[in-house]
C-alpha cells in the first residue's frame, strides 16, 4: 500500500519554501561553530580546574594526583567551582551568539513569508 499526498501550491509559496530552507541550512554551520568554541572553551576550563584542584585534592587526601578518587571528586564538583570561580569574559562568545540570532530571526522572517504567501492563496 502507498499514500500520495498532494499539494497546489503557487509561484510565491513555492519560492518562500525555497528560501526558508536556505535560511535553516545556514544555521547549520554558525551553531555548529558556537557549540565547537563553547566546548572548547569547557574543556579548557575542567583542565584548569583539574590541574590546579587535582594537585590540592590530592595532597588533603594523601592520594596520587590521578588516582580515581580524586577524579571522581573533580568531577563532581567541576560545574559548581566553574560557576563560582571562572567568570572571565569571553570576547568571541557575544559574536557567536548574535551570528545565531540573526540566522534564527531571518529563519523566523521566511517562515512568516511562507505563512504569508499560504494566507494569499498558496
């Protein structure tokens, strides 16, 4: 068995489709771009913090500095120390957010044309 689903649509409908699907796919590689930087700059973060956490944890606890205790510490505590200790400012993060709301909003801009040229006899 087979459904076939049709649809009449016009010129405008048609070209507004086009466009809201140029507009998502550009979005693709600007979120991907903030969402690599914003790991990268976790990922430098949970080093800082286990170097500097890691040697201290492990003197307190007379443990060696890998062992999977202290780890296992780091770890645990590694979001509440960022939020309390690591409030420098990132200058590229403002760009990288406003680069994603502007594809967001064109996004938003075709999707109401579409809805429009829908309303004007699509």
């Amino acid at each position: 068995h087979a459904v076939l689903e049709m649809e009449v649509i016009t010129r405008a409908v048609a070209d507004a489709r086009d466009l809201l699907v140029t507009a998502e796919s550009e979005l693709v590689p600007v979120g991907w771009k903030r969402t690599d930087h914003m790991i990268k700059r976790w990922e430098a973060r949970q080093k800082s913090y286990s170097d500097r956490e890691g040697r201290a944890t492990a003197e307190r606890l007379g443990l060696p500095e890998d062992a999977a205790e202290v780890k296992a510490e780091l770890l645990k505590g590694f979001h509440a120390w960022a939020a309390a200790n690591h409030q420098e400012p990132d200058p590229e993060q403002p760009a990288l957010d406003a680069a994603v709301a502007e594809c967001e909003a064109k996004i938003q801009q075709c999707q109401d044309a579409v809805q429009s040229a829908i309303a004007q006899g699509g």
